[in-house]
C-alpha cells in the first residue's frame, strides 16, 4: 500500500490537480516497462491537467478523478469549500503560499441562523486563493486502510493496478469530479472520435450506507442521481455472478460522478460506477476494507477482457 499512501499525500484538489498529473506521469514513467503491455500516453497541450492510457485496441475505458474536496482560501483566511468537504472543527490543513508552507487547523462557526462558516486559523494570513486540503495521516490495521482522500486516490490506485496487465482498454486519469466536473465531456469525445469508444467504467469510491457494508465486497451501482442503460448492466452483473468475485449492489436516489457526465455527454457511451465502499465520507478518516479493495481489482481486471 506504499503507492496508495503516497496517492493520498499529493495536494489535488479539484481545479488544481497538476501535483498529481506531474505524480502520475513520473509514476507511469518509471514503471511502465514492468507492466505485461505498454500504453500510449496522451497528455498536454488540448488536455489540461488530464491523462489517457490507451492499451492496445480499447472497447472499454476506465475514469479515475485524481481530484479531491478541499478549500480555497478568502479574505482573511476566511475558507470557502472545494467540492462537499465534511470536516469538524479542529481538523489539521495543509498548503503551501508565496510565504511558505502552512499547517492550519479549520475553524468552523454558527450564527443564529445556524449558517456556517469557515476559516483557517494561523498564526498569520494565507495568500489569497491559496487551495488547502487535509494533513494526511494514513492508517493501516489487518482488515482496514484508512486516510483522507480514499475518495479518490483509491480509485486511481485501482486503475493503476489494472494497468500492470491491461492488454486492450483505456485508463483515463480525469479533473474537477468533486466540484462539478468540467473534463469528461471532451475526454469523451476523444475517445469516441479516435478510438469509437462507448464502454466506461468508473472507478470511484462510494459510501458505506444502510444497504453497502464493510468486507461484503466491491458495490456495482445501479443507479444514484444517474441512471446507467440497464442492458450494460445486466452485461456486467453477468460477469459479476459467473466469477465468484463479491459484490454488492447499491441503489441510490443522489450522489454523482464521472458516468454522470459521461451521460449528459453527447456521445453514446454507457458507464457503470463500480468501487469499495467507504465510511466517514470526505473527512480526513476515510475508511475501506481490504477485502472490498481486493474484489475491486479483480472486478476491473475481469470486465476489461470481457466487455
């Protein structure tokens, strides 16, 4: 798990992402020639902070957001939120401004109208438009990781697993999930122009709920505020089923991501968010189980040779 700590220390927050776009080309640099098939890179100039593996012939692309919730610094150290970060009162933030690196504790106030509001509490003001996000302190036990940004350093961790024997398929390393979106629309367009792609699945995190639990395996999303063609699903519950890999099925009424906007898209594309259940949701806590995390790779690895 030494990748996936060092994953869940780069500071990315949505809109600015290009520490880990710099992290993950350095990665996939230096590692790439020990994978069973070499990719094409695509990035740069037409991209922003995005990147595309493309293995061999693709039918099918895996979406992982390297973006995260966080803050952008105000007036006065006054914070305004990157995204749905759910932090208490206390937590420790990092950054770094034209002054130097900053460790800041969140201060959260209520007024009688019970609105609240945040600011960075240091021991001077924080360059304007400065992004801070959480201090990481990432924690391992026998059956649990846990750290801030699970969501969705996993996910990246996850599609850079499958790329160590992904044959055909391609791996696209995406921006902004977390406060809207805003890459998928031309990313998609790419993919369908150059390679006729319209096969996606998207690997992200998703949270523990009444009906997806710790341990009892990876959950294949059914629907949340987006609803995926139903035949792409059975396709892929198909497959679920005949390999013995656990899985659950989650059905929820909100909640967004990349096949979202892989839907409103003007490009045919079917989608299916498949990823491990998480607790403590866009804290610094962010909790997984191994066991979860196991039948993800395997999931991905199974539905890239299959679909």
């Amino acid at each position: 798990m030494k990748l996936l700590k060092e994953l869940c220390a780069v500071h990315a927050p949505s809109g600015d992402e290009s520490n880990m776009t710099n992290f993950l080309l350095k990665y996939i640099e230096e590692t790439k020639a020990s994978w069973k098939f070499q990719p094409k890179i695509i990035f740069g100039d037409g991209f922003q902070d995005n990147i595309i593996l493309v293995f061999g012939e693709p039918r099918t692309a895996i979406f992982a957001h390297i973006d995260s919730i966080g803050y952008t610094v105000g007036y006065e150290n006054n914070l305004i939120k990157i995204g749905g970060p759910g932090a208490k009162k206390g937590t420790k933030l990092v950054g770094e401004d034209s002054k130097g690196k900053i460790v800041a504790e969140l201060n959260v106030e209520e007024d009688e109208h019970q609105f609240l509001t945040y600011s960075a509490k240091f021991n001077r003001e924080i360059d304007r438009a400065t992004t801070i996000t959480y201090q990481p302190d990432f924690r391992e036990t026998e059956d649990y990781i846990q750290c801030c940004y699970m969501d969705n350093r996993l996910g990246v961790w996850n599609a850079l697993e499958v790329a160590k024997t992904l044959e055909n398929g391609a791996i696209v390393f995406s921006t902004w999930e977390e406060h809207g979106g805003g890459s998928v629309g031309y990313l998609a367009k790419y993919l369908y122009d150059t390679y006729n792609l319209k096969q996606a699945l998207i690997s992200d995190i998703t949270w523990v709920t009444k009906g997806v639990q710790h341990g009892k395996g990876v959950a294949i999303s059914m629907r949340d505020s987006g609803i995926p063609r139903r035949s792409y699903l059975n396709r892929i519950l198909g497959f679920a089923k005949e390999s013995k890999i656990p899985f659950q099925l989650e059905v929820e009424s909100a909640g967004g991501s990349d096949g979202n906007a892989l839907q409103r898209s003007p490009f045919p594309f079917d989608w299916c968010f498949i990823g491990a259940p998480e607790d403590n949701v866009h804290t610094p806590d962010e909790k997984v189980h191994k066991v979860d995390i196991k039948a993800m790779v395997e999931i991905y690895s199974l539905l890239m040779k299959k679909l």
